[in-house]
C-alpha cells in the first residue's frame, strides 16, 4: 500500500520564520514592550496554545483576553507560513502516484488546520491528526492510529513517516510499524534505532517515496 504521513512544523513548513513574523506582528498590534517579545518567542519556541496567551495577559497585564490573542495568533501564524512550491508539487506528484498521504502534528489542532490551509497543503492529503485532538504527543502510538484512521487506511498495512524530529517522528513511526525517513538537523538520541532513510530536504524523501512507485 502507498500511505505516507508527513510532520508538518520544520518538514514541510518553516515554522521558526512564521512564529516570528507573527509574535513581531503581535506585539507590534498590541504596542509591547521587547520583554514581551522575548517572553513570547522563548514560550512558544516548541509549541503555542492558547494557555501561553492568557500567561502573556497576565504577565504584561494586558487588557484583550486570552482567546482573542491565541485567535490573533493562530490568524498571524496562518499568514506567514509558507510551504515551497516544489513540497506542494512533489506531494501532487504523490497523489498522482495513487499515494495516501497524511499530516500527523503536534500542536493545537486550530493551528495546524490554519497552517495546513493557508499553504494549500490541506487540498493535497487525505487526512490530519494533530496532537490537541487527543491531548497526546507524537510518539504516543495512539496519534498514529488516528492519522491512519483519517487518511482511511489502517497501521497494519504498512507505510512510511516522515519528520525531522528523532523521536517523536522516527520513534514513534518506528512503534507504528512504518519506515521511516528523517530530515536531519537535530541531535540524534542515543538508542534510538536508524531511520530507513536520512535526507537534507524534504524533496529528498519525497522522492524516495516516488522511487517506490516505480
């Protein structure tokens, strides 16, 4: 079977450039101070919920409340994010071949619905899962589950993951029972078995994916 799940933040968008477009337009909309600024990208470096606004709002005393920042946010977020044409057409490719493709993330799942929408990557998969949906994180099996659910298809029939992050992608599609393919970048944890395959790009791995079609 051709199934495929891809990460989404730092695999097929560049989630590092948005988050601080958006926590400059933020802060800038609301006048904040630089502290603010600095508060916001070290609270958000891995992951944003709405918990870390209503912190924002207490800490810097400000008078909009918490859902109307997340909802600015998630709105900023949406508008910077970008995903380069040659992901966008090689995941097109993908579905050309007869793949099933997936997005399994961690994050709030308005969020991740809101990136994968502006980027025009919602049009080319089949399904999404997002770690808010359940309240668990990639690697917990059960994220899995649900992305082959929502794509249609079942774990046990085999496919492949890819992402850049070693456990939470590698190891958990490990614990799938799919192969696997990493983006390199972050330390490798010590124990953690081999990704089937190491790429610099994303267009790498898709490629490879394309490779078994053939």
């Amino acid at each position: 079977m051709r199934f495929a799940l891809f990460d989404l933040d730092g695999t097929l968008v560049d989630r590092q450039s948005a988050l601080s477009d958006a926590v400059t337009g933020l802060c800038r909309s609301h006048a904040l101070p630089s502290a603010a600024n600095r508060w916001l990208r070290t609270e958000l470096a891995d992951r944003a919920t709405a918990a870390d606004f209503a912190g924002l709002r207490e800490v810097f005393g400000l008078e909009a409340s918490a859902v109307d920042l997340w909802q600015e946010y998630v709105d900023l977020m949406a508008a910077a994010v970008t995903c380069r044409p040659e992901v966008l057409d090689g995941m097109a490719r993908l579905r050309e071949a007869a793949w099933t493709l997936g997005v399994i993330t961690n994050g709030a799942g308005d969020i991740q619905r809101a990136k994968l929408a502006k980027t025009g990557i919602a049009a080319l998969v089949d399904g999404v899962a997002a770690s808010g949906d359940l309240e668990i994180r990639k690697p917990d099996l059960r994220l899995f589950e649900l992305g082959a659910t929502r794509c249609g298809v079942s774990l046990a029939d085999g496919g492949w993951m890819v992402g850049d992050n070693p456990a939470g992608d590698i190891g958990g599609g490990h614990r799938a029972g799919l192969h696997t393919i990493w983006l390199r970048g972050r330390p490798w944890p010590v124990g953690l078995p081999a990704a089937n395959h190491i790429v610099d790009d994303v267009t790498d791995a898709i490629t490879i994916l394309l490779a078994e079609t053939e």
